[in-house]
C-alpha cells in the first residue's frame, strides 16, 4: 500500500480526541460502530460533492472491504475497495476508487492514522496516491482537497467522546 508520508498531493485531515489509541480504535471493529462515524451524513451539501453517504459494505479486518455509497447530483455511485492495513490502536487503510472503476490507472488510498499525543489520540486522515491516476492529476487532487471536510472525524470524535 502506498504510505501517505511519501506522497506528494494528498489530503490531509486531523483531530485529537480525548481517549486513548485503544478506545478510539473500538470504532473501527465492528461495522456498526464504523457507521456511526465513518456513515455520517453530510448535512450541508456543496454543489459537485456527494450529498449524503452511507456504509454498504464493511469486513474489518486485513484483505477485507469497505464500500460507501454517496448521493452524487441526485444519483447514488459507491466508492470503497479491499482493505490494506488494520493495525489495531494504530492504523486502517483501504484502496478507493470508484465502484465500477472511475477509469483511474490505480486507485487512491484512504489512511487513517491513530498516535499517542498530549493524553489522547491524534487521528490523522490521508487521502493520498493521486499520482497514479492518470490525467489531471493536480486538479483530481485538488477536487478531493476542497471535498473533504471533518464530519467523519469530528464524528469519530462525539462517539468515542461521548458520556457512557
């Protein structure tokens, strides 16, 4: 799998939550609690992005999958693909691409990062490898870079964060 660290155009997003690498990757576990985050609806849609997502498929584990479906200008289309690592309390990471295939040489990567840091977690989210898909590789980036925003780590964040 590509490392987000090596890429040069990649999307990057970060929260810190208030428990440690072992709680927060709890949400990660079981595909209900990776739809409370990581299937959280975008409440206000900007013109061109997906509107709504949700999780249609998720096999936690290395080798397993991951396929969201999102509301894209009035129609679904599903992203998602095998996943490449599960290191459980430190990383997940998935292949993406499009579902059927955008027409991208290789896919994309989705990284998910958990580190140790000021008494809790910083999550880090990458999305990277945009170099390999071919075409106008600095706009697709620069696509992704203006579509991802926070709702799934500040998601993540209120259900780990959340009174028991």
């Amino acid at each position: 799998m590509s490392n987000p660290d090596n890429s040069i155009l990649k999307v990057r997003r970060s929260i810190h939550i208030a428990a440690p690498p072992q709680r927060v990757w709890q949400e990660f576990i079981t595909r209900e609690c990776m739809n409370r985050w990581w299937g959280a609806i975008i409440s206000e849609p900007v013109a061109g992005t997906p509107a709504g997502q949700k999780l249609v498929a998720y096999e936690p584990r290395l080798g397993g999958q991951i396929v969201m479906e999102v509301g894209m200008d009035g129609s679904p289309v599903r992203y998602g693909g095998a996943i490449k690592v599960f290191e459980a309390g430190r990383e997940f990471g998935f292949e993406n691409d499009w579902i059927p295939n955008q027409g991208w040489k290789v896919p994309t990567f989705i990284t998910v990062r958990l580190t140790p840091a000021l008494g809790g977690t910083l999550v880090e989210l990458f999305h990277h490898g945009f170099e390999g898909t071919g075409g106008d590789v600095a706009a697709e980036h620069a696509g992704y870079e203006q579509g991802w925003g926070m709702t799934q780590l500040s998601a993540l964040k209120r259900s780990v964060e959340a009174p028991s």
